[in-house]
C-alpha cells in the first residue's frame, strides 16, 4: 500500500514536470496572451481590490479550507494592492510549477484546455467598478487571482487541473465536453470539502462571492450537499443564474485527480 502511494505520488510529479510550458510554446491560446502592466493601475483600482478583499476574509478565515488560506499566503498576496502576476507565479513556480498568464479575456475552449494542461492559469487582468462589487458577468483579476489562484499552491490540486485540461484537450465531443464541463463547475468553481468535521469552500464562485458562499455556509433554502461522485456529478445539469441547489463535497484533493483519471477513461476518444 505505501509503495504505491509513493509511486502514484511520484508519477504524478513527473506527468506534471512535463507539462510545464514556456508561453513561447502555447498555440491556440497565444492570441490572447498580454502583458500586466500594473504601473497603469489607479489608486482607486488598488482602493476596489483592498475593499472586496477586507469583505471577504472574515468569512472565508471561518469557512475556507485550510488548503486555500494558506495558499493565499504561500502566492503572497496582499490585502491593500492588486497583485502583480509575475510575482505571484515566481512563488507558485517554485512551489508546485503553475504561472498565473495574463489573457485579455474569455478564452475559447481550445485555448483555454491547451493552458491548463501547460499549467498556466488564463488571468484577467482588469478589476470590476464600485457598480458592481458583487457580481460581474465575466471573471476580473479578483476572481482570477484572489478566487481561483491560491489552489493551485496545493500540489494536488494543481497536479488536478492540469490533468484536467490535457483530458478536456483530447475530447472532440461536445456531450463529453459538456460532461466535463460540470465536474470543472463541482470542483474548481464551486467546490466544497469535508474538513474538521464541517464542510469548508474552496470552489473560486464561492471564495470570490459572499453571496454565493453566504448561500452555503447559513445552508439557504433548498441546498443540499452532496457526497462526491464522478457520475452523479457529471450528469447534474447546471443552472448558472441561479445560486446553485446542489453541491458535492470532497474528502480529499486526490478525489478529484483521481476523477480526472476516471473521467479520461470513461470520456477518451
Ligand atoms: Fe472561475
């Protein structure tokens, strides 16, 4: 039993040491590569940052898994300016081999896979106005970079969404691509996790949102949480402009990469 969690733990580190890319490399999403230059933001722009942080970190200090709470240490970011991307990846590189790439947006399906499985996180680099501070349609720097980030200083979950990407790049249907598309929304968007006896968030629309997360910690109206289970997962149809009715709870970051796995073998073309 130990030789093989060893050797498991070994394979997954040399699958992922060799899907490190320079951004050089990266095709279909190279279109959308930018640089951050954070000299250009406003003290207003830092002012945004600093408050939608402060509101968020009492919460999460309760109802975040530990794993996220100490990768937002670990990738060093700071309460009172906006993250500087290059900075951020310097200490995610070293740690589990992930960069934090600027993009100028939403990114097709293509390129979008094609970075994960290179372990480079697309990243916005613009920040939501004072008008919509709750809410904004499309991912900024905020859910990017304070929701989405910090997870991936955690080896296993980093070694996750890279497989999760290369699996997603090699399926050409749309029906298995949609699948997949819902154990992405169950995990990396709005995951929860068993930990101390309670059931902590780690899913990004739950860290970067206090009425999405507020939604699941006070347990609102018509929300169950679920046991993790691949299939059931991936066949739960997802309504994104509602707060969402059911989620699934993990017990461990190697659930999910061995769901990844699972999901190849099922999905593969
Ligand atoms: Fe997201």
């Amino acid at each position: 039993m130990a030789a093989s969690m060893v050797d498991s733990v070994k394979t997954r580190r040399e699958r992922s040491k060799a899907a490190r890319k320079d951004a050089s490399e990266l095709v279909a999403s190279r279109p959308y590569l930018i640089e951050q230059d954070w000299t250009a933001y406003t003290p207003e722009q830092h002012a945004i940052w600093r408050e939608l942080v402060t509101r968020r970190l009492p919460q999460l200090h309760e109802h975040a898994s530990r794993t996220y709470l100490e990768g937002f240490d670990q990738i060093g970011l700071q309460v009172d300016q906006l993250p500087e991307l290059a900075k951020v990846s310097a200490r995610l590189e070293s740690r589990t081999g992930w960069n934090s790439t600027p993009v100028s947006g939403f990114l097709p399906s293509d390129a979008f896979f094609e970075m994960l499985a290179a372990r480079r996180f697309p990243t916005t680099t613009w920040i939501r106005s004072r008008e919509a501070m709750e809410y904004t349609p499309e991912p900024d720097i905020f859910h990017d970079v304070f929701g989405h980030v910090p997870m991936h200083a955690h080896p296993v979950f980093a070694d996750f969404l890279q497989e999760y990407g290369r699996v997603c790049a090699g399926l050409k249907s749309a029906e298995a691509l949609e699948r997949m598309g819902r154990l992405f929304w169950f995990t990396v968007e709005f995951g929860v996790i068993h930990e101390e006896g309670r059931v902590k968030v780690y899913g990004s629309g739950l860290i970067s949102s206090h009425g999405e997360c507020t939604h699941v910690v006070e347990r609102g109206s018509g929300l169950e949480i679920r046991e993790f289970d691949l299939a059931k997962v991936m066949d739960t149809v997802v309504d994104v402009s509602r707060m969402q009715p059911v989620l699934y709870a993990i017990e461990s970051f190697e659930q999910i990469y061995e769901a990844a796995r699972e999901a190849e073998s099922q999905l593969g073309e």
